[in-house]
C-alpha cells in the first residue's frame, strides 16, 4: 500500500463489503503505534520509579517536605497496633492502599515502603538514576516520533481524512447518539468500520494533540535548563511543582485513554483489531443481513 | 459455551497480561545491565545537554521576588561537614579558614572568608531543584566564581572547574564539576550567604556553589577547594562527581 493513498474512502465504486479483507491502516500509523506503545509504557514505568523518589505533588513554584502536598503516598504506622499501612492522600481525604502503594511485598516477599510497587516501575528495584536515564532517552523516541507522525500524517492526509472531527460530529445530537451506541457496544459494520466514529476521533485527537504534548512540554518545564531560556514554559502552568503535578495528571488519563483502547479492541475483535495494527489487513465486520 | 469460551478468553487475557508484565519487567532490568544498550540510552544525555546549550547557552535563570520565596528551605544529602579540621573551623566561624583555587592556573589562591567576602557579591533568588522533583526558593549571596578564576587566571587547557568539598557521604569524599561555560555563567556563585543569613552548616558552610541551571546535587556544599582541570579521568570514580560516581546520576544536570 503507497502511503499517499487514501486508507478508507467509503465513496470509492467498489465500496467494500462486510467480510471482505480490505488495507486499513497505513505503514506509518503502524509503525509509530507500536513505537509509541513501547515508549509510552517504559515512560510510564520509568516516571513511576522517578515519583517515588519524592511521593507528594503540589502546587505552585516551590514545595518540598515541609510545604503542604495536595497528594502523597506513604506508610502510616498504626502507634496502638504497631502495625503499618500504606495509604494514598489527596487533599485531606486518605485511603488504605496497602499491598499497592506505600507499602508492599517486592517478589521475594520483602516488604518495601515505597510509592509505587516493583511491577508497576523500571527499573523493578529502587534506583532514581537508572530510572532517569531510561526516561530522558525514551522522551526523545517520544518527542521525535510524534513531531514526525504528525508532521507526516498532516502531509499524507492522515488528519485531514481520518482525524478531523467534522462539523455534523460535533453536533451534540450526533455525540450522544454515539455515546448510547457505544455505550450498548454496537459497533459500526461493513464499509462503516473503515473509517473512524466521532468517539475515536475526539480520543486520538485528544491523545495526538492534548496529552502527548502536554506531557512533553511539562516535562520539559521540570527542567531548570529551559526554564532559563524559556520561563513562559514553566510560567503557563503556574510553576515548576504545578507543571509536576499537571505531567502527573496527564500521565493517568493516559492510562485512563489505554484502558479504554484496549477495552475497544478487545470488544471488537481482538485479532482483527491486533492483526490491522501489525499487517495492515483488516476484515471488514459483516452487516446485519449479509 | 460462549461463557466458557468468554471465560477462557479473559483468562487467556490476564495470563498474557501478567506473563507479558513479568517478562518487560525482567526484559528491562536485564536489557540495562548489556553495556551496549546502557550506552545508548546514556547518550540522550549527550542530546539533552547540546540541545540546551543550543537553545540556552547564556541564559539566565529565573530570579524571584522575596515574598516567592519558600518559608523552610529544605536541606537534604550531607547536612554536616566531616573531620575533626572542619569542625574545629565551623566553631571558630571559619576564622582561619581559607578557600584554595589550584590546579590548571597561573596563580593558585588562599583566599581568607574574609577576604572572600569583600570581593563584589552578586545576590540573587533563585528555586532549586532536587532531582527527587521538590523544590525550594532561596536568596543567595557572595562573589562570582568568574571573579575568582579570573584572579587564579586559568591555563588554557582548563576545561573542568572541580569543586572538592569537607563532606563525606557514605565513605567518598563529595565533589562536584561544571564545564567554564557554567563556570562563568553570571550566576555561578559561591554562596557564602543563604536567605540573608551567614550559611548554616546544614546547607554547607561556609561556601556553597550556585550552578542556577542545574538540578541540586550539582551544587556542592561545604566547598574547601577549587581545582581547574583538563580532564576529569583519573578523578575519584571519573566521572565528574560523588552521585555521578556512585549512583550512575547524569554529569550534566540541566534536565
């Protein structure tokens, strides 16, 4: 497949028909899918370690132990029973989160005090440097390849064709009738499916254009190199503690996004799902009736 | 049978998951340990630092207003001077204590505190970043390590100014390092006075580099000795500082 041509046009003579093994997504949209797939997973697991290093967030220019967080994981130590617990705090609200945060069993069954446990962190075992190395080399796979992906997908007419949210989708009528399809898992079948609903649309837009960015430019407003030679970075977001905590944020609805994905996938075939990502072939859903 | 099937089909999901969890884990943490692909992740480093410089070679880093400033400053890593020599000096105020500049330079210094403190100060409120992610905004004061070159007059094959400092950590010696283009940075001071008072030990009296655009651990505490350099081989571990040699930290700390 060139990657000049069009991945699905619904108006084509030979529409396609639903059982039909047609081309669906483009080699470049492949392949930095699956870069950033892995990117975004040892960014997430790296930047996890690097939280632990210090487990508050806040909010401002400035905070550090003795200013108050507005959220952090710890290990409380109960003084009637002797016994701890890890917890989660966020504003004055606090939950148990023993055997997940703050307090946990390593594989070994040692039991550790910090934030986040070894399974969810890279490296596994505590280290802030390795953890920073990992994270500052992949967050220039992150950064190039979507500067590149996006630059490329606005020449190959990616986004014009397969991301732009057209005007009747922003109808509120035509979102919600999406949301109640959606929300009754009735997905769109036959020469439909080629092309992406106003739902998906919204959530890659989003990820491609909001939170991708914002975790890059957060991350680098945490740095006090360009912080110097560009505070409005760092500024915009109200300080370098607030820019944290906003990266920190932008971090989980991330995951939020990527439990979602992979809820979709899995409800909408898996395999088919999986093997257009990889291969580019994808076979069509067969209309009611055919 | 569907629900088997379903059934089946979850737990084939949550094995592959745990079984694909396990294997990243121990993938990654293997992956670290080959000396090649360390090596290549290390060198985004290099990338960072050339973009910096790039983008920021002479910019200065943001100053603050007194009422920015943090109520407590924190104080981490040493919070103590080591040795019999240091302590004697801090409780005689550091009255016969005196700063040496040698190594690559046409006149090495003993410069007096006094001394030191009638060069021309530079007081600026800067935030300082740990590379735990707090920070903390503070006022300092005292002369521009520029100044102080200046009057060792540097050879020049100088290309490393190395801080050798009175604390020991974990049994090595602390010390630090910066390229002259940091050197003289009109911000690098040598702070011999925090938030308008006299340097407490904590934060490492009597004289503290300022290196405004690098994280913390760059900016060496309980600083006794200031030596330039060609290279940094055969220093210590080699690698141009106590947390670079210990832990594997990054030499250039602009990120």
């Amino acid at each position: 497949m060139s990657v000049g041509q069009p991945e699905c046009d619904s108006a084509a003579p030979d529409r396609p028909r639903g059982g039909a093994l047609v081309r669906r997504h483009r080699l470049s949209t492949r392949v930095w899918h699956w870069v950033n797939a892995v990117t975004l997973l040892v960014m997430l697991m790296s930047g996890l370690m690097i939280f632990n290093a210090h487990p508050r967030l806040y909010w401002g220019e400035y905070g550090a132990n003795f200013d108050e967080p507005w959220l952090k994981i710890g290990t409380l130590r109960n003084t009637r029973t002797g016994e701890d617990s890890g917890f989660l705090q966020v504003g004055s609200r606090r939950f148990d989160t023993t055997g997940v945060l703050g307090l946990w069993k390593d594989a070994e069954g040692r039991e550790r005090r910090h934030a986040f446990p070894y399974w969810a962190t890279i490296p596994s075992q505590y280290s802030l440097s390795v953890a920073r190395i990992w994270h500052l080399a992949f967050a220039w796979v992150l950064a190039l390849g979507l500067l590149f992906h996006l630059l490329w997908s606005l020449i190959n007419g990616h986004l014009r064709r397969d991301i732009h949210v057209t005007r009747a989708e922003w109808n509120p009528r035509h979102l919600w009738h999406e949301i109640w399809r959606h929300a009754r898992l009735r997905f769109p079948t036959g020469a439909a499916a080629l092309r992406y609903n106003s739902l998906q649309k919204l959530s890659y837009a989003g990820v491609l254009f909001i939170l991708l960015p914002l975790m890059i430019v957060t991350g680098l407003a945490m740095s006090p190199a360009t912080d110097a030679w560009a505070p409005i970075v760092t500024e915009a977001f109200g300080g370098r503690q607030s820019a944290r905590s906003v990266h920190f944020i932008a971090a989980f609805l991330l995951i939020a996004f990527f439990l979602v994905h992979i809820v979709m996938v899995v409800l909408a075939g898996p395999f088919n799902e999986v093997r257009a990502m990889i291969s580019g072939n994808y076979r069509l859903p067969k209309e009611k009736g055919e | 049978m569907t629900e088997k099937l379903i059934l089946s089909r979850r737990r084939l999901i949550r094995a592959g998951a745990v079984g694909a969890g396990g294997l990243l884990l121990t993938g990654c943490d293997r992956l670290f340990e080959n000396a090649a692909f360390r090596s290549v992740l290390e060198s985004g480093e290099d990338l960072h630092m050339a973009t910096q410089r790039a983008l920021g070679r002479d910019a200065l880093a943001r100053e603050f207003s007194v009422h920015e400033m943090s109520p407590v400053f924190r104080a981490n890593g040493s919070r103590e001077g080591s040795g019999e020599a240091y302590k004697s000096q801090l409780a005689q105020g550091f009255a016969d204590w005196s700063l040496k500049v040698d190594g690559l330079v046409e006149r090495p210094l003993a410069m007096p505190l006094d001394v030191l403190k009638a060069l021309p100060l530079r007081s600026q409120i800067t935030r300082h970043d740990c590379v735990e992610g707090w920070s903390a905004i503070g006022q300092w004061r005292g002369p521009r390590l520029a100044h102080l070159l200046d009057l060792a007059r540097l050879k020049p094959q100088t290309r490393y100014i190395v801080f050798h400092c009175a604390d020991v950590l974990h049994g090595h010696p602390y010390y630090e390092s910066i390229d002259l283009v940091d050197a003289f940075h009109p911000q690098t001071i040598l702070a011999w006075e925090m938030n308008g008072r006299p340097l407490e030990e904590k934060h490492g009296a009597p004289l503290r580099l300022r290196v405004e655009r690098q994280l913390g651990y760059k900016h060496a505490k309980f600083v006794t000795r200031i030596e330039a350099r060609s290279s940094l081989e055969g220093l210590y571990g080699g690698r141009g500082g106590y947390w670079e040699d210990q832990g594997a930290y990054a030499w250039y700390a602009g990120i």
